[in-house]
C-alpha cells in the first residue's frame, strides 16, 4: 500500500473511531434526564434539586471543555480521549448504584437523611461525570487537524459533526426503551404504589393520574439500568477507541499533513 492509500485509510479510520467516541460521550451524558422520572417516583427528588444539579453541572462542563482544549495540545488525544470516557463510564456505573451507596452511608432505605444524601451522592457524581466529559471535544479537533488537510477540513467536519446527532438520538432511544421495559414490575405491591404515589403528589382516588403510578411502579429500578447499559457500551467504546486511534501521522510512519501539502 502506497503512503497516500495508507494516509487515507488512517485519516477515515480517525474520523469513524472519533465519531463513535464522541457520540458515546453523549451515551454518558445525556441519560441522565431519562432516569429523573424513575428517581423522581421512587425516591422523591424534586424537581428543583434536579435543576439545581443540572444548572451546576452546565457549568461544569462549560469550564472542562476550556480547561481539556489546554490538555489536549499537550498529552496524546488518543490517550485523552480513551481515558475520559471511561472514567465517563465509571461515573455512570456508580450512578447505578447510588441508592445502595446511599443506604450504606445512612444504614436507611428511605426517609429525608437518605434522600438528601442520594441527592449528594448524585449532585458530586454528576459534576464529576460533567467535568470529565469536556475531554470528548478538544482531543478530537487536534486529532482531526493532523489528519484532514485544510482544503479538505469543512466537508469532512461536517461529517464529523453529525456523531452529536446521531450520539443524542440513539441514547434517547436506548433509555425509552430501557425505562418502558425494564425494571421490577411492583405494581401489584400496594406499598409501593402508595410510595411512589406520595412522592409525585398523587392522590390514590385519581384514577387518571395514578396509571402514571402504576407505570413507574411496572418498571421499578428501571432507572439503574439508564446508567448500566450505556455506561457499558462507553467503557467498550473506549477500549475500542485506544485500540483504533493513533496520534500524528508520523506515528504510524506517514508524513504529517504540512509536509504533504509542501511536497504536492
């Protein structure tokens, strides 16, 4: 194989692995929103302590991706990008096991001193997750800008750019079908409905409101698997994406780009 067959195999072979990395990021970041109902029926989280969490975790990601542009001109971006989604994965599995994280701290399964510290527990982790999430973006823009020449740069960009769609549209599929399915059916456990009931404000009487009790109390702890599943799709990803990626083209013997362009 000649050095440009070789360049063009290793420059599609970045834009794909990048592409698929980028979109697990969102795997790990945009699921979050899709366990809040079943932590809001289950446990009682309100919604204000979500919004408080969410409006501090924008931030958090927002300063991590400035902080991560200045990292990723000085490490390697496939080690970069590789080591920060699996830490997004780790985050995630942890997320999973919250509740019984929280119960562990308090010795409860229940009560304010127990939700208040899942709601810590949750509100750390999340900024955690947020923080590390900004080292998806700028490994990627380096690693492009060493394989894709400048008159080649928008179209294959644009290309690139579509993994945000494709990243938050499968994980919004992945976790409707997770929280329509999964889970333990405990709508027959008068308990729980009447707990779950409680923390949405229900009243047991209202017959309308209450199939929206019984359909979180169908997939009970379905919220978990919100967390589980994409987080193991993540850390496979990420193994995948050390395993695909290579740093410049001089590090699998090719030319670097200035070169190319000099010599063409």
């Amino acid at each position: 194989m000649d050095s440009t067959k070789q360049f063009k195999y290793w420059q599609w072979r970045t834009i794909i692995a990048t592409m698929i990395g980028y979109a697990l990021f969102y795997f790990v970041r945009k699921n979050f929103s899709f366990a809040i109902p079943g932590l809001s029926a289950e446990y009682g989280i309100t919604k204000t302590s979500f919004g408080i969490i969410m409006t501090l975790t924008t931030i958090v990601y927002g300063v991590s991706r400035f902080l991560n542009g200045f990292l990723a001109d000085r490490l390697s971006g496939r080690y970069h990008m590789a080591i920060g989604l699996m830490l997004c994965a780790i985050a995630n599995f942890a997320f999973g096991f919250g509740a019984d994280i929280s119960e562990l701290i308090t010795g409860q399964t229940g009560g304010p001193q127990f939700t208040n510290t899942l709601i810590l527990f949750f509100g750390v982790v999340l900024i955690l997750n947020n923080f590390l999430q900004g080292s998806g973006f700028p490994p990627c823009a380096r690693l492009l800008t060493h394989w894709i020449p400048p008159k080649e740069l928008a179209t294959k960009m644009s290309i690139w750019n579509t993994s945000h769609s494709v990243g938050a549209s499968l994980v919004a599929i992945l976790c409707g079908y997770i929280m329509g399915t999964l889970g333990v059916n405990l709508s027959a456990n008068p308990e729980i409905v009447s707990e779950i009931a409680g923390h949405l404000g229900v009243t047991l009487s209202d017959d309308s409101a209450m199939k929206s009790v019984l359909e979180s109390a169908s997939h009970y702890g379905a919220w978990r698997w919100c967390f589980w599943i994409p987080g193991g799709l993540a850390f496979v990803g990420a193994i995948g994406i050390f395993m695909m990626l290579r740093d410049p083209p001089s590090s699998v013997g090719l030319p670097e780009i200035h070169k190319i362009n000099k010599s063409g």
